[in-house]
C-alpha cells in the first residue's frame, strides 16, 4: 500500500487536473487488483474524486457505476434495518439488573431519531397491574409538535400509550394518525388524534414480538425505535 500511496501522492501533485484524470486512470489499470474501497485511503478518494469531474464515462460504464450504485443502496437499508433489529429494547430489562443499561439504550436511540426527552423512562408504579414508563417525549413532524409517553403492564402483553398533537399556535390538532406497528408491518394499533388533539389509550393488547410507534401528519412520518414486548 506504501508503493500505491507514493504514486497517488505523486499523480496529486500534478496542477493540470486533466491529467489528474488520465495519470489516475492509467493507475487504476495498472493496480487492478489492488485498488482501496471507498472510503479506505483518502488520497485515492481524492484522486477519484478528481479524476471523476474530467472523465466521461462510456454508456457501459454509465450501466455498471448504475448497478454498483443501486446494489450498495440496497446494501445500505439492508445494513440499516438490521441494525434497528439487532438494537431493540427488551422491555423486560426495565424490571431487572440491565435496568438502567436498557433505559440509556432507549433514550439514545430515541435521541438519535430526533426525539427530545421530557420526562425520563424507568419509573415504576402499581395501577391496577404493575406498570413500567417508557418516558415521554416530542418532535415535530410537519408543523405539528408531538408529544408521546409509552408503558408497559409488567406481566401482561399490554402497552399504555399517551399521545398529545399541537400545531404552530400550540393548539390541540386532530386527525394526527398513531400506530403501533410490528417488525413485519404488521398493524396492531391505530387511532388518531380527537378534538383535544389526543390519543389516551390505556390498554393496547399486544403479542409478543417487535414494535416501534409511528406518528402520521400531512403526507409525513416518523418513528420510534423498536422495542421488544
């Protein structure tokens, strides 16, 4: 790899960029079999970066930049998924030793999807049947704001969910659209928001399984992370 940087650093130090271009093309020829992927050295991205504004692709090469394109796409969501499948909560971690390792997990996660949290999950109290918080959190979506708060029935395939929607004027929006959804789209919940702008449903039956919340406003979406009933 030395002898490869030393002749990327080379073909860089060369002011006419066309021949960047040529001088990068001879070198990808040349070294074949020995070529970085994207993203592993920097002075070949920069070199292919450069090369890429003075070189015309062929038609065939066009097709096949096209098909690499749509393969690493498609490689991309399938990485995507699952790492949204491999880190799910367990809710039943909020009731034992990995308690507090699982509600940092489900407070990063949802703060890596843009939820801001206002009141912390992990508090436990009796309600007729043990219930477990998820805490409560917003975001916005379109112009509206949306608050939810999550539980669980300790015990029981049961969750406890509060949903309130406001627009820009802080005032109560209905129609906002709430589901609980499973890992295979499977809909196990959906109810929108009344004139209040609320959704207060206290006991949603569930089986065991993924799931993740989805709030839909005005041709928009967002969810949170999965978690495991």
């Amino acid at each position: 790899m030395n002898t490869l940087n030393e002749k990327l650093a080379k073909i860089l130090t060369n002011s006419n960029e066309e021949v960047v271009a040529q001088s990068f093309a001879a070198f990808c020829k040349e070294h074949a079999n020995e070529l970085p992927m994207p993203g592993e050295n920097k002075q070949f991205d920069q070199a292919m970066w450069t090369a890429s504004q003075f070189t015309k692709l062929s038609k065939r090469d066009e097709d096949l930049v096209a098909r690499v394109t749509a393969k690493l796409a498609v490689s991309a969501m399938d990485a995507v998924t699952k790492s949204m499948q491999d880190t799910v909560l367990n809710l039943r971690d909020l009731v034992g030793s990995a308690k507090q390792s699982a509600i940092d997990t489900w407070q990063d996660m949802l703060g890596a999807m843009s939820w801001q949290q206002m009141v912390p999950a992990g508090a436990m109290r009796g309600v007729g049947a043990q219930l477990v918080t998820l805490g409560t959190y917003q975001t916005k979506i379109a112009d509206a704001s949306v608050q939810f708060n999550l539980g669980w029935h300790v015990d029981k395939d049961e969750l406890r969910l509060l949903v309130q929607a406001k627009d820009s004027a802080s005032e109560a929006l209905s129609d906002v659209e709430v589901r609980v959804t499973s890992i295979d789209g499977t809909l196990a919940f959906s109810r929108k928001t009344n004139e209040d702008g609320a959704v207060v449903a206290p006991c949603v039956p569930v089986k065991s399984g993924q799931y993740k919340i989805q709030i839909l406003w005005a041709d928009g979406i967002v969810d949170t992370p999965f978690f495991r009933v």
